[in-house]
C-alpha cells in the first residue's frame, strides 16, 4: 500500500496510525463485515424503506389479496441475459 494511501486511511476514518493494518493479497470478502461494526454511525447508509402502494398496504402487505380485489399494474425490471452477456438486439422486442 502506498504510503499516501495510508495516509488517506488514516485522515479519513480518523483513526491513529497504528491502527491500519497492511496485509499481502486481497481484502478476505467474507470478514468485510467486521468492518460495519465500527461505531461509526455517520459512515452508515441511511436505513431504505421501501415503498408499497396503497392497496397493499391496506391488506396488511398482503400484494396477492390486493390483486384479487382489483387488478393492478406492477413494474419489475429485469434484465435478460444469455451466454455471452445482456441481450441487445432489436429482435429482442419481437421475442
């Protein structure tokens, strides 16, 4: 690691000098979360509450009892994908 880095590091999450750790290799994926740990709450991302519409929320977000009330329009992105990557042909609209 750089020494700027480091610095950049160390200035960022305010912490001392001594408290980054320079390992070889990459940044084990799977302990990454010992990071959220830090009692660091302006580093965390605002909690996300998703939006229901109005008809679920008034079965209790029950959606399948809202359909069978009234049909309604749901939108769900989506993406097609096929060996060799996302589909993006103009035949695709036709398929």
């Amino acid at each position: 690691m750089p020494a700027s880095l480091r610095q950049f590091v160390v200035q960022a999450l305010n912490i001392p000098d001594n408290r980054v750790a320079v390992l070889p290799g990459l940044l084990a994926l799977n302990t990454l979360s010992e990071i959220t740990k830090a009692p660091r709450e302006d580093l965390r991302f605002a909690p996300y509450n998703a939006r229901f519409p109005e008809r679920v929320r008034e079965h209790a977000g029950d959606c399948f009892a809202a359909i069978r009330e009234k049909d309604m329009v749901v939108h769900h992105p989506y993406r097609i994908f096929r060996r060799g990557g996302p589909v993006s042909s103009p035949g695709c609209a036709r398929s």
